[in-house]
C-alpha cells in the first residue's frame, strides 16, 4: 500500500488550494486548475494535454507545475525550481523568484537550469511552452526518503513548510494571471 502523501498529494493540494482561492476572482488571463495522472509511467496525462493545447494553438502564457513540497527535515526551506532555455521558462522561474522576494516567505529557492525532465512540466517543454517545476529540494538535498512507500504519510510533513511553497505558487499564479511585472531589486 502506497499512502502518497507527499508524492503527490502535496502537489495536488497546492492546485486544489490556488483553484479554492483564486477562483473567486477575475484575472486578466485565465487560469487552468490542471491534475495530470500516469506521470511515473511516462507523464501521460500532462503529455496528451500539451499536445492538444500545441495542435489547437493554445496560448499558454505559463504552466506552473506544483510537485512534491511537503518534506522538508532540517528546516532550511531549501525548495526547488527546475526550468530551462525553452520559451520564457527562464523568466518565468525568476519571475517565483521575485514573487517570493517581494512577499519575503521563509523559503529559499534554488533555480536549477537545466532542471529535471522528470514531471509533466516537460510534456510542456517538449512543446515549446514556458513552464516551470518547483519542488521540495530534490536537487536540493533533502529529498523525502519516504517517497513511494507506506511510510509517506502526513506525520511526516512540514506543514510550515508545504504552507508557504503553497503560498509562493498560488502568489506566482495570481500576479501571473493579473500580468502583474515583478523582478528583484539589487
């Protein structure tokens, strides 16, 4: 039996909390609540949506893909944000950057260029589409050594921490959505 909770329950209630939050007000642009299945076996799902969003010329401003971000055991904060040359991915990862600079969350990402392949945010790569990946530190170092076993199970989150990667994901989407600029001042 695999409990899932950070692998990828986290990831899920990070979208389920942007859509419970943010659906409650009008953007300039909008917004796709998107959960993909089969990502372990190939990013089935997320692959058959970037393709259907390419073959109907879907104007995708960003995909902002909420993976594991529960774990965190030293409390560093550490998070990643995987993204790489393709489309405005490299802004789009330092326009989170920003996003946390200005609201000042106690978490500290760690842009990875070039990132991990391994989560749907790729499917949108392979497209040609802006699109990053933030995470628990993965690349980082403290990956969850409960990943894929019985024993990933809530008792073993952050809460802390999973509430302000939370918080720094639905912040990126809302000024997103709103075309909102943010950059970091030296």
């Amino acid at each position: 039996t695999f409990y899932c909770a950070d692998d990828n329950a986290s990831g899920v209630a990070g979208v389920l909390e942007a859509a419970r939050i943010l659906s409650n007000y009008q953007f300039n642009y909008s917004i796709i609540y998107a959960l993909w299945d089969e990502e372990e076996i190939g990013l089935v799902g997320s692959t058959f949506f970037a393709s259907q969003a390419d073959s109907n010329d879907m104007n995708i401003k960003g995909v902002v893909n909420f993976e594991m971000s529960g774990y965190d055991s030293n409390d560093d904060g550490l998070m990643d944000v995987h993204t790489r040359p393709i489309s405005n991915s490299l802004s789009l990862s330092n326009f989170l950057f920003a996003v946390d600079s200005i609201y000042n969350l106690p978490v500290q990402p760690v842009i990875y260029n070039p990132g991990t392949t391994a989560s749907d945010h790729n499917s949108f790569w392979q497209k040609n589409y802006s699109a990053i990946c933030f995470s628990e530190a993965y690349y980082g170092g403290d990956f969850n050594p409960y990943y894929h076993s019985a024993q990933d199970r809530i008792d073993k989150f952050n809460l802390p921490y999973f509430h302000n990667v939370a918080k720094l994901g639905i912040g990126s989407i809302a000024a997103l959505a709103e075309n909102i600029v943010v950059s970091v001042q030296d």
